[in-house]
C-alpha cells in the first residue's frame, strides 16, 4: 500500500499538483476526507486549504472569495440527506436556522 501511494505521489506532475495555486494531493481511497477536496478531470484530490486559506502571493482569502471567483455546485440530496442525518445524531451545536435549510434542500433536491 505505501509503495503505491509514493508512486502516485511522484507520477504527479507539477501541473497536478496545484488547483488554482493551492497545493493538491491525490486523495487515498478509505482515508479520512481532509478539510477540503476537489473533484477535477475525474481525480479527487486533497486540497490544502481552511476556511482561511493562504494563498501562493501570502494573502489570506476567505473562503467565500473563493467560491465567489470560481463558483460552487449544491451538494447532492444524498450528500445532504448523510451530512443533515449525521448533524441531528451528534452533539454539535448549530443554529435552527442551518438545520431548517439543511432540511429543505433536501425535501428540493429528493427524487
């Protein structure tokens, strides 16, 4: 297993490895999800980004300029319905306000 996961990381090329200037990796099949991933070319990959991620000019860009600039897609019903399911079974607090939109996306986007 490790020696396939160092020859997918030296098979990347510098094209691959950034999205947009933010340093990429393949994501590991099974692994845990990191705090961002991207979808590209059929690939997913581990995006090193926060909520305030650095850019490569040392800036600070907040999440929502980024989705601002390049766009974002809703998350699918099933994606919601799993991440709305497991947010009512565990002990994390949020807002009604979230839950109640969480709940209507997925009544908009059920079959």
């Amino acid at each position: 297993m490790a020696a396939w996961i160092g020859e997918g990381l030296l098979s990347t090329s510098k094209a691959e490895a950034a999205i947009d200037g933010y340093d990429k990796s393949p994501h590991v099949p099974g692994s845990s999800w990191p705090r961002a991933a991207a979808h590209v070319d059929g690939k997913i990959w581990d995006v090193a980004v926060s909520e305030w991620p650095r850019s490569p000019t040392g800036e600070n860009r907040h999440l929502v300029t980024v989705l601002d600039r390049y766009g974002s897609e809703p998350l699918s019903y099933r994606a919601t319905r799993g991440f709305r399911d497991r947010l009512k079974r565990s002990n994390l607090r949020h807002k009604a306000e979230f839950m109640a939109a969480l709940d209507e996306h997925v009544m908009l986007t059920a079959r």
